[in-house]
C-alpha cells in the first residue's frame, strides 16, 4: 500500500468560504524573492494554486499549470504556486510516485527541472497560509477578481491522468467567465489529490521510523548462477542492485540512499537488493553493518572467493571496482549502470520514470 492520504474535503482546516477576501502572505519563492499579495497587483485574476513535489496528483497537473500560466499571461491572470506541506510531516513511503520530497530545496529543484514560469512558493515552515486559505489536497485552486474577492475554489479539471481528457475544464472555465464579466456556472468543486501534511503528522514520521527499525535484517549467500538469476530479473519488478564491501569507504557512505529509496519505492513494482563482496567468512561483519542500517531488504554475500566470476555474472561490461550498481527491469534489460558511487538525485528520478513505475496513479 502506498500512503498518500487522498483527500476530498478539508477536515480540521476549513477552506475559504467564497466571496471572501484574499488572506494577505509573505512568502519566499523559489527564485529567492519575497512575495505578498500586492507583488500581483497589476493581475486583474489572481489563481492561488496550492500544490507541491511529491503527490503524483499534483506532478500530473504540472505541464497543465506551466500551460495555463501560458495562455493567460496576455489577458492579465496571473497563477502563483504555494507549497502547503511541512516536510518533516512527510513519511518515505508516501514518496512512492516521486524523486523528491517538499523541502524548500527540492522545490528549486523542481521549478528548475520543469522550468516553472510561476512563481513557487513556500509555506512550509509554518503553514500560516495554508490554515488561512484551507486547501484540502494538492492540488487545490484558488480564484480571485481585480478585488480580491474569492469568486472559485476546487480542481484544475475532472481527469487527473495527464494521457486522458478531461470533460470539465473548472478553472478554466472560471477564468473565463471572470474576464467575460460574466457569473460563474460553477463556483466549487470537491479535490482530488493528497492530503495536505499538516505539523501535526509529524507524529506519523516518529511511528514510522519506530516500525522500520523493527523489521528483520537477513543475509543469505548467492552463488554465480544466483547472481546470473538476479540480473536476468524474471520477476514483475523493477530491480535495484548494488554491489557493495563493508572495506569499501563509498560503498559504506552511500549505503542509507539505497535504504531510503526501498522505503520509498517497495510498495510498489520494486525492489533493492544489495550484493556483499566480502569473504564468505565476515558474514557477522557483513551483518552487523546491515542491522545498523537497518537494511530490511534483500540482502546477499557472494560465497565464491573467486570475485571476477562475480564480475561477469553482475555485468560483463563492469570494470571491477566498488561500489557496482544496476538498475534492471522485468526481463533482465539493464537501463542504468554505475562504477563508483551513484547520485542519489538521479536514481530515484531514473526509478520513479521508468515504464514499470510511473509518477501517477
């Protein structure tokens, strides 16, 4: 199961009754300036759209937000995004469909990636704004006229997987009935998405750790041809394999990223499993390194002293030092392979847009 908590109505946050005015905010983007409402003065529609990183519904909507900002920005509409979400409120496997949680860092990084042209905000720290406005799910649209007045509240549209259309353009058809002068047909709509992750679910976090430290650590030993059997990936996974030594110094620094991404992505079409080339005889130390890590997945040590026949059987084209990682989909067809220590960054990107994981429901 994956923990994203969708949401459909506010609960102890009540949303922003229509007709109101527009609760003023200080707010640093991602472009390091500071933003209150008067930085939109000029704008005779203001969209306040709450939205984030991690939710797969709020990554669906994304291109069509970077559209919308696009065919409005003639006709005096300005969009703004504001990230709702206390990071520290977030658990890992809630990141299932993403390669970045919603730390004000990662949302740099994401504006850059996706080449934002609205400005990102962050609420995060103290989720003033968001107790303000009350968004029930990322995302959450807000409407405002040249008055600031509250005039729509809902969804972007009706279908939330980018590949389908939808029947229902809301916010779009608010927009337009605004710069018409014309009533709004619809003034609310329920939301769809993930719940926003208030401070208090920072609870959730703590239980989270508290569970992942009991799970069982094993390690078992794999031959050649098992070896051969891994790579070729004859499961409906996606497979993650790194090959590691506790004497290695970038293997044992690296190690925590492949636990936090297992934590993340084992809910879904994944797993991790790591490979020990120590001797067959430190297997206790091997062990010991792997219950302080907490290191629940599937754990191996190669039984053979020979190390090359465990080169070849991991990747003929691996030159032989550690530490060794491939990323392998069903069928055995390996899509990413690293000598030396990987960019945690970029796995997980790798791992959550490959065709047999996906960012969206």
């Amino acid at each position: 199961m994956v923990f994203c908590n969708t949401a459909i109505a506010a609960g102890d946050h009540p949303t922003l009754a229509i007709g109101s005015n527009a609760p003023d905010f200080k707010l640093t983007g991602t472009d390091d300036k500071i933003y209150t409402l008067s930085s939109f003065s000029k704008a005779d529609i203001l969209v306040i759209v709450f939205t984030c990183n991690h939710c797969p519904t709020a990554q669906a909507y994304e291109d069509r937000l970077i559209q919308l900002t696009k065919d409005y920005a003639a006709k005096k509409v300005a969009v703004v995004a504001i990230m709702p979400n206390d990071p520290k409120a977030i658990r890992l496997d809630e990141l299932g469909y993403t390669d970045m949680s919603d730390s004000f860092e990662e949302m740099k990084l994401r504006a850059k990636q996706k080449q934002y042209n609205f400005p990102y905000l962050y609420d995060g720290e103290t989720q003033s704004v968001a107790q303000a406005y009350g968004p029930a799910a990322t995302p959450h649209v807000f409407i405002f006229d040249k008055t600031r007045k509250l005039r729509y509240q809902g969804r972007i549209d009706d279908v939330e997987k980018p590949s389908k259309t939808p029947h229902n353009f809301d916010t779009r058809n608010a927009i337009d009935a605004l710069l018409a002068g014309k009533e709004l047909a619809v003034q609310t709509t329920k939301v769809f998405g993930c719940s926003i992750k208030w401070a208090e679910k920072e609870s959730w976090l703590q239980k989270a750790n508290e569970d992942w430290a009991k799970e069982p650590v094993a390690i078992d030993t794999i031959d050649v041809q098992g070896i051969k059997d891994l790579v070729k990936n004859n499961s409906d996974k996606l497979r993650l394999i790194n090959v590691w030594a506790t004497w290695c110094g970038p293997c044992v620094a690296e190690f925590s990223e492949f636990i936090t991404m297992n934590r993340m992505y084992r809910n879904r079409d994944f797993e991790f499993i790591s490979v020990s080339a120590d001797e067959p005889e430190n297997k206790d130390k091997v062990m010991k390194f792997l219950q302080k890590k907490q290191a629940s997945a599937t754990n191996y040590i190669f039984s053979g002293d020979d190390k090359y026949k465990l080169i070849e059987a991991i990747d003929p084209n691996w030159q032989g030092a550690l530490p060794y990682t491939i990323l392998v989909e069903p069928g055995g067809k390996i899509v990413y392979a690293k000598q030396g220590q990987i960019d945690p960054q970029e796995m997980k990107r790798m791992i959550v847009d490959d065709k047999f994981i996906g960012r969206y429901y």
